[in-house]
C-alpha cells in the first residue's frame, strides 16, 4: 500500500483551477490512499473541500483536523459537520 501524506494544504486559499492541479499531481504518484495532518481549510469551506478533494482522487481520506480547521466556525459546529461527513 502506498499512500500519500500532506498538511496544512489550506485548500481555501487556492482557487478552483489550482485545487484541480493539486488533486491530479496526487493522482499522478499513484497512491492507495491520502493522510492529512490539519489545515485542510477554514472553518466554512473545510467540508466542502474534503468532499471535492474526494470526488478529484477517488481514494480513501484519512485526516485529523488542524488549528485552522476551526477559523471563522466553533469547535462543536465543525466536529457535526465533519462527522456527518465521514
């Protein structure tokens, strides 16, 4: 199995063309699945960005949320929404 870790990607503050370079340069290394170490994005974009980065790869996600996960949102907001998500 080989996999992929990144961190503090903060896909929020890229744009969508940037993002979709992103996703194919993780693709191109042929990995079986994506560790994230936090900072994924912002508070209001962190789900939907885990969801776009999931339907881009197609491979499994496994993440822990970072500092920055939590901007502009609240802890236990967050945490629903991601739970929800996985």
């Amino acid at each position: 199995m080989k996999l992929s870790w990144i961190t503090d990607i903060h896909l929020n503050f890229m744009e969508l063309s940037g993002r979709k370079v992103f996703y194919q340069n993780i693709l191109k290394t042929n990995v079986s699945a994506v560790l994230i170490s936090g900072d994924i994005a912002e508070a209001p974009t962190a789900s939907e960005m885990l969801i776009e980065m999931a339907q881009h790869i197609d491979k499994q996600i496994y993440f822990v949320l970072g500092n920055h996960d939590y901007y502009h949102g609240n802890v236990v907001t967050v945490r629903k929404e991601i739970t929800v998500l996985c």
